[in-house]
C-alpha cells in the first residue's frame, strides 16, 4: 500500500467546515501522481514517452467527516489492470489522525498516447514495476467492456 500524508487546510473546507468532495478528489489525484513519480513515472519520463494517465471516473463514499486541524493519509492500491496496462483500477482510503477510515475513491482510468490522442498500452518494464507490492487483495484483471461498466453514454445538444 502507498501512502501519502496531507494536513487539511482552511482552503479545502466547504460551508459546513469540513472536508470537501472536491478536496478528496484532489487528495486522491495528488497521491496517485506522488505514486507514479515513487515507481519511476516522472513528468520527465512520461513526457518522452508521449503518454499520460487519464481519469474514466471517480466515485467517492464518505464515512466520516474530516475536520479543520485534522491531517489525513489517503492510501493507494492497484485494485484491477488490464493485461497490457492500457487500463487501471484505483482504490484510494482517507485516513483520520487516528487510522480511521473516513472515506473511499474509486477511481477508472488508461493511458493516453499524447500524440495520437488515443489509448494505449505501458510499455513492458513500466508495466512490471506498475504490478506488484500495490495490489488490494481482490485484484481482478481488467478487460476493456469493464471500463464501460456504468454504460453511460453521451446525450449531446440538439442543435
């Protein structure tokens, strides 16, 4: 499991003083960033490679409210991917002062190859060091029909 320790700042409350939706939302983007740099996927290196993570979506689940004051962990584990690594599966918890777990994200997403703007898969030696120590223990494999799993479409404007 990868953890990353964040202090709640007055900035990241909403009206009711406590830990925004959009916060957690950042939280969780920040720690998955701090995770890509730890295995290796600098800004640098994905840059050559001409590729990037995208988010699918994010669902969020609140527990318990996080309070001014309050530092919180958000952990991060590997909860499924696809063969090639085109597609990845996050599991984020929020983590109180106290080791409580205050809330969830789940979050879907791929890589983008920059240049052709379509999705593509890690190249080999990143895919090995994507695997590993992250896994949650319901791992699952991920195929490209799970990315679509919500079967939300589009409904654009009538014009």
């Amino acid at each position: 499991m990868f953890l990353k320790e964040f202090e709640v700042r007055w900035s990241d409350l909403d009206a009711n003083r406590h830990l925004s939706n959009v916060s957690y939302l950042t939280y969780a983007g920040e720690t998955r960033m701090a995770f890509l740099q730890e295995i290796g996927f600098s800004h640098k290196k994905l840059f050559r490679l001409n590729i990037g993570p995208i988010v699918f979506n994010e669902q969020l689940f609140y527990f318990n409210e996080v309070l001014p004051d309050d530092n919180i962990q958000v952990s991060l584990e590997l909860a499924g991917m696809s063969k090639d690594g085109t597609f990845f599966e996050f599991e984020h918890n929020f983590y109180n002062n106290k080791g409580v777990n205050v809330g969830r994200c789940e979050m879907m997403g791929g890589w983008l190859n920059l240049v052709k703007r379509k999705l593509t898969p890690l190249p080999g030696k990143m895919l090995n060091k994507f695997r590993g120590n992250f896994e949650t223990k319901i791992f699952k494999e991920l195929r490209a029909e799970d990315t679509r799993k919500w079967n939300k479409k589009p409904k654009n404007l009538s014009k």
